[in-house]
C-alpha cells in the first residue's frame, strides 16, 4: 500500500511539474531560511555552556552614581584580593584584566627582534585561580601553577604556532609584550578557545605584573571596564545572599563618598551575552528581544512557505476532484485518501530538506562573513541539526498537507464525478483570500522594518558629527618613557610632507570606543559635579586637525602638562552656567589636582555613537596620556600622505608595527550590529517576497486554466489586454491593500520602540509606509501581470473550445 501511494505521488508531482516546482521552491527556500535562522540563534545561546560550573560562576560588576546610573563589567582594583580575605568560604575568585601591545620574539640574548606581531587583541593578565573556575583546557602545562609566578605566560595552540611555528616548542621560549623590559616565559600552551566564548583569549600573563605596574591597586573609586573579577559561589550561597554581602563588604573598603559614586554587585556569567548594559571581552552581546525576533522571522518565512503549499493544493483541488470520485467509487476510504495526499506532501517536503541543506550549505560562507562567526553545517558535529529538520520536516507535512487532504478525501464522489466541485463548493476561496493576506502582512512588516533600518543607518552615516572626519586617519603611537621623547621630532616630519595638512596628538579621537570618564572640581568648590566628563587629553593642534569649532574663548596654547581645559557646550549647561562667555577663567580641578583655568568652549560634537546623548567634555593637553596622531590628508594626494606617514613612522619607531585606520571607518564600527541587522533584513524581505510571489503565481496560472472560457468571451465582447490583466490582478490589489493595514500598525509599533533605543533618530514618517504598501502591489503586479497578459492574448477561438 505505502508503495502505491508513492508510487502513485510521483506520477502526480511529475503530471504537474509547475504546480511541483512551485511548492518545492517555495519550501525549499522557507526551510533553508529558518535552517540559518536556527544555526544562528543555536550559536548565540551557546557561548560559554562548556565550562562544566557555569551554574555557579558570577561576574562582580560595577553600578555608577554620576548623576544618571550606568553600569559597567569592571570593578576597583583590590576587589579580588579583599573577597578572598572578607570571604574565604567562596571557592575561587579571580581577576582577569584585558591588556594589549606589540608582541616581540627576541634572539636568546634578548638584545635583537626577531619577529614582530601587532597588537590584535586576545591578551589578558590572569590569575590562576582563572583556569580552575572555566574549563579551558591545557595542552602542556599546569594550569595551577602555569601562572603563579610573574613572567609567565600561557599560549593558545593557534598563537604557539604563529609566534613558533611548532606548539610543543613554545614551552620554555620567551616573549615580549608592548616592548616593555618584562619578558615573559612560557609556560602553558591553552586548547584553541571556541568560537561561541566571550573569552576570546590568545595570550594571558601572569597578573602579578599588571599589579607590580599599576597605580591603583589601592583604588578603591577607579574603575576601567578592562579590570574584570570572577567568583565561584558555594552551593549554598544564593546570588542574592551574596549580593547582600557585597553591600555590607562595599561599606566595609570604600568611604561613603565612594559608596555613593561605585557600588558592586555580582550577576551570573549566562548574562555575560546577553546583557546589553555592560559590555564582554569579545565586545559582542545580543539581547534576549533579538533572539526571540530571529525565531520569529524563522517561524514566519517558514509559515509563508506552508501558506504557498495551502493555498496552491486547495486550488488544485478542484483539477482532482474526478480522480477523488472515482477512487471513493471504487472502494477508498477518507483515512486512505488522506494518506495518500499526505504521501504526495511528504515527498514535496523531503525533496525540499534536500534542496533547502544545499541552499544553507551555499549561503553559510555569506553569513560568517557579514556575521564574523564561524557557523558550519554539520550533522556529525551538531546532531541537532538532525533533530531540527525532522521535526521541521513533521512541521511542515501537517502544517501544509493536512488541509488540503482533509478537503480533498471529503469530496462526494457524485458530486466529484459530474464535476460539480467548485473552488466555491470546498471554501477554498475564503481560505486562499486569508492565506494570501497573512502571506502579504508577513512580508510588508518586513520591508518596512527594513526601510525602517536602512534610513536610520543612512542617517548614521550623513549625519554631521560637528566635525571632520573625511581623509583623517588615526595611528597608534607608542607610550613608553623613550617614545615620548620622539613625539616632537615625529610631528615636526610629519607636517612637512606635501600631502599632509595638520598632525594632532591625543588620547582619542573626537568619537572613539574608548572613553574616560571622571567627575571634577569647578570654581574651587570643595566638593566634586554630581556628573562625570569625558577626558580628552589632545594637544593644542587637535581643534584645527579635527575642525572643531571654538565658540567663545580660545584654545590652549601648546604645552605638555595641562595649562588650560577646553569644555564643550554640554559640559558648560550641565554646570547650569547659561552664558557660555561666564566659565572663561573659571578653575577646574581634576583628582585634586591638575588645576588650570578654562580657557574656551567648543562646540557640541558627538563624542560618541549617535545611539547616545551628546557627553560633557573635558579637554587639556597632556604628553603623557597620548595615545595616537590624528592626520589629516589631502583629499588630492591620499595615496601620498599615507606613504610619507608609513616612512617617518617606521624611522622614529623602528622596534614597533605600523598600523592606521581611517576615522569614518573606525566610526562605521559604531553601527555595525545596525548594519549587519540591515543587511539581514533585506535577506529575509527578499525571501518572503520571493516565496508569496511564487504563491501568486502558481495562484493566478490556476485562475487563469479555470477562467480559460471567461477571459474568450470577454475578448469577443471587446476586452482589451489592459482589462483582463485587471481582471486577474484586482483582488490581490484588494488583499495587499488588507494585509497593509494590519502590517502598518503592527510595524510602526515595533519600529517605534526600535528607534527609542537612539537619542538622534529618523521620524516615522508616511512615506516609508506608503513605500511598503507601493513595492508590495509593484511586486505583485508584475509577478500577476506576466501570467495574466499570456491568457489575454490568447486566442479567443481556443479559449472558448476550452472545457
């Protein structure tokens, strides 16, 4: 019996190729889709599950009270060490802090450079208490010991082999970081970290030298996002209790001005991911609300694939109702009709898994590239995978083919005999009307969410900052006590270079990821502003280099040591100062000292990305915090000027890397989620269209074989082309313009509270509507108007021999 059914699903599938392809293609496309969409979100929920006591691990984080409250994943300096002492029932604390420089390879007198690799991330300093509390392998070494000594270092298998070129011969070797005195022996060689990590580590040193180099290991107020600290809670400490330790334990180590301004707190390494309140060391978090709407445009491209099915096999169904007759005639039964029909939809859809693994297999290299993952499709490395598509498999048999069988196994074999079933008969036509607007407000809701998403990030992209950042780049400098001394001689050559306009010195650049942040003294008040400012320390050439307006007073005169604050317009307000002119020669104070007057005001620039407000700024010049050179090329001899700042540089620094980066870049980097969330978008409007089109067309090429007979007597009467292919293409005018005004409320809704996440955003305007309901009857109607002009110029002479 199961023979003959599928035996008896090829035939039909093979009589009707177009009505077969359609579905296939549909399917095919729909399921390869929500394949993607599940390698995604699997991946995303992956990261870190490996580490076997993740239930038990927390992450101590910081709570800021500068006037508004912000968060932040780094805490004061002794916070480890005081946990251990305050609190020896936890089981492991440790600190991690996120470092960085050139690494070098020295010859065995450690006097020459033998290799040289820049700075790409991935270095940490780490107790070893570290890699008892996460589950990162060691090929070679002990992971107790591997780091409890200073200058030691531990290696991933990947960068042994960069800096070695064999792991096993990394034990024992010696490297060099940032081209500082300390040398580092190797000790460890780490298994290669997984992708799905926020721990993307390649070189960690032993943090006893990052604590014998730094001024804060007292501080109890500082905080940089890089210093980072890790607890094992007993299990029978809950999270909550231990948050009510941390309370008493702050009050124990900071003075109430501190308490008022820092306080920590401890929340589970699950939300290192999905957090968007703090960042992680990878620098990459997605919010639950965004993993929820990937499942959603998964479901969704899915279910418009099933409609497809629907809507086309109840059309068909009328074409089959003479074969339901006889087969009932002869004996059927509904339960056996049914199952056949199911038959037929399983081959369809097993035909499409194929065809849909292919379409994801060609597809995946597109999304790790856009993504930055690494996704494979492999069902022995991910049998879920399997599990996945055998329960989309079942999914979509009963989701697609259980209607249409029902309806065709419940046809009266009288009626079916003296073809009396109509599409009228069976309900398929309210049904179709339905199935086509659920198609329609599907993809509508994605366009305009699309739309939506390109403006604002075009926004992004033409919105002026409030100064230059075309034809700027921005080179690392060294910071050692010898590099400083070269910096004059560095900006001397370089300003002499034809192609070459203006070279500034500074610690960052007017919008950078990097921010510090600290509250100040102004007009010698004893106490310090309730509100932080952004510090940028940049010499006195910056505001010409960068364009930045100065509107009342004037810059501050080169120095190296602060002699004058500039302050931007925020900064001016925030003090509640109405007349810019009345803070020229107030004083501020920064840490108790650093005392100089403010000498000028800039104009309001956006400090950082344009999803935030506008910071108060705090700018003087000061040598020893520069961190890079802004130089500003000339637009006629970009080539040029970048060839004459590689030469200089790698003269005055030979020991170090040459590295740039254009600021509109690095600037581009803000937006990168926006963008990589645009271009998905795009991907999945795309594919809805595609496959409602496909609905449309094999829906319109089934009216026009049952209108065959109607479209000849019009002509006769003296139809014109124009008329007929009206006469197809109205309705589904009529059910887009139904489905826009259920896609429109619902998509300015989630739209709306999408663009609040921005302080500087587009307006919700009518025109990105009216594009959405304007592409979507442009679509149909072409795709309608294709079909429906062939059946208005056929020949009316053979239409009405039609039976």
């Amino acid at each position: 019996m199961l023979r003959n059914y599928v035996k008896i699903a090829f035939r039909n599938l093979s009589r009707n190729k177009a009505y077969s392809f359609i579905n296939i293609a549909g399917l095919a496309v729909g399921i390869a889709a929500c394949l993607l969409v599940f390698l995604v979100v699997q991946f995303e929920l992956s990261f870190d599950n490996f580490h076997t006591k993740k239930d038990r691990i927390y992450q101590v984080v910081s709570e800021f009270h500068y006037g508004a409250v912000s968060y932040g994943e780094g805490v004061p300096l002794p916070v480890p060490t005081a946990l251990r002492l305050d609190y020896p029932q936890l089981e492991k604390v440790a600190a991690i802090v996120a470092g960085g420089g050139q690494i070098n390879i020295y010859d065995s007198k450690k006097q020459i450079i033998e290799k040289k690799f820049k700075d790409e991330g991935g270095v940490y300093y780490a107790e070893p208490q570290f890699f008892a509390m996460f589950d990162f392998g060691l090929l070679a070494g002990n992971p107790q010991t591997a780091l409890s000594e200073p200058n030691t270092a531990i290696l991933t298998q990947e960068t042994a082999e960069k800096f070695f070129g064999d792991w096993k011969e990394a034990i024992g070797k010696t490297i060099n970081v940032g081209n500082g005195k300390d040398f580092y022996r190797v000790t460890g060689i780490l298994k290669n970290i997984p992708a799905n990590s926020d721990f993307p580590l390649k070189v960690v040193l032993s943090y006893k030298n990052f604590l014998q180099g730094s001024s804060n290991r007292d501080d109890w107020e500082s905080v940089s996002h890089n210093w980072n600290c890790f607890i094992l809670l007993p299990q029978n400490v809950s999270p909550d209790q231990f948050n009510s330790w941390m309370l008493a334990f702050d009050k124990k180590h900071k003075t109430p001005y501190q308490l008022s301004r820092v306080r920590n707190f401890i929340r589970p390494l699950d939300e290192v991911h999905f957090d968007s309140r703090f960042s992680n060391f990878s620098d990459h978090t997605i919010s639950p609300e965004m993993i929820h709407v990937l499942e959603l445009i998964g479901v969704f491209l899915l279910l418009v694939a099933c409609v497809n099915f629907i809507n086309l096999a109840t059309a068909q169904a009328v074409n089959r109702s003479r074969e339901v007759g006889v087969r009932k005639a002869l004996g059927s039964n509904r339960g056996q009709l049914t199952s056949q029909f199911l038959g037929e939809t399983t081959v369809i859809t097993i035909a499409s898994l194929f065809i849909a693994v292919l379409l994801a297999q060609l597809t995946l290299p597109f999304l790790n590239q856009l993504l930055h993952f690494s996704l494979h499709l492999s069902f022995i490395d991910n049998p879920t995978l399997l599990l996945f598509l055998a329960v989309t498999a079942i999914v979509v048999i009963f989701l697609s083919g259980f209607y249409p069988a029902w309806v065709l196994s419940g046809f009266k074999a009288t009626l079916a005999l003296k073809s009396k079933i109509t599409a009228k008969t069976i309900g398929g036509i309210s049904l179709r009307r339905g199935l086509v607007v659920t198609q329609f407000v599907i993809a509508q809701v994605l366009i305009i969410v699309t739309v939506v998403i390109v403006r604002q990030m075009s926004f992004f992209q033409t919105k002026s900052l409030g100064f230059d950042k075309e034809t700027i780049v921005r080179v690392p400098i060294p910071n050692d006590s010898i590099s400083r001394t070269k910096f004059d001689l560095l900006k001397t050559q370089l300003v002499q270079q034809s192609g070459i306009e203006n070279v500034s010195f500074a610690f960052r650049a007017p919008a950078d990821k990097w921010t510090w942040n600290t509250p100040f003294r102004y007009n010698r008040n004893l106490k310090e502003t309730d509100f932080s400012a952004l510090l940028n320390w940049a010499d006195a050439d910056y505001f010409k280099t960068f364009n930045l307006p100065i509107i009342e007073g004037k810059a501050y005169s080169a120095s190296d040591t602060v002699q004058g604050y500039v302050v931007n317009e925020t900064l001016v307000k925030r003090l509640g100062v109405k007349n810019l002119r009345d803070v020229i020669g107030k004083e501020i104070s920064v840490w108790g000292g650093m005392k100089a007057p403010i000498v000028g005001v800039v104009k309001d620039f956006h400090a950082h990305s344009l999803h935030g407000a506008i910071p108060p700024v705090l700018m003087a010049s000061r040598k020893n915090n520069f961190g890079l050179i802004g130089v500003k090329l000339q637009p006629q001899n970009i080539k040029g000027g970048l060839a004459s700042v590689e030469k200089i540089w790698t003269r005055i620094f030979p020991n170090y890397i040459y590295e740039y980066e254009f600021l509109d870049k690095s600037i581009a980097r803000f937006y990168e989620q926006e963008e990589q969330l645009s271009i998905l978008y795009k991907l999945f409007s795309a594919i809805a269209i595609f496959i409602s089109c496909l609905g449309l067309y094999g829906l319109v090429s089934f009216m026009a074989v049952q209108r065959t007979r109607e479209v000849g007597i019009r002509k006769v009467l003296g139809a014109s082309v124009s008329q007929i292919v009206y006469l197809f293409s109205k309705e589904f005018t009529i059910l887009i313009g139904v489905a826009f005004v259920i896609a429109a409320p619902v998509s300015y809704y989630f739209m709306q509270k999408w663009l609040e996440k921005f302080e500087f955003r587009i307006p919700l305007s009518i025109g990105i509507f009216l594009i959405a309901i304007g592409l979507s009857v442009l679509i149909a109607w072409i795709t309608v108007s294709y079909k429906a002009v062939r059946a208005a110029l056929m020949n009316p002479v053979n239409s009405l021999r039609s039976e």
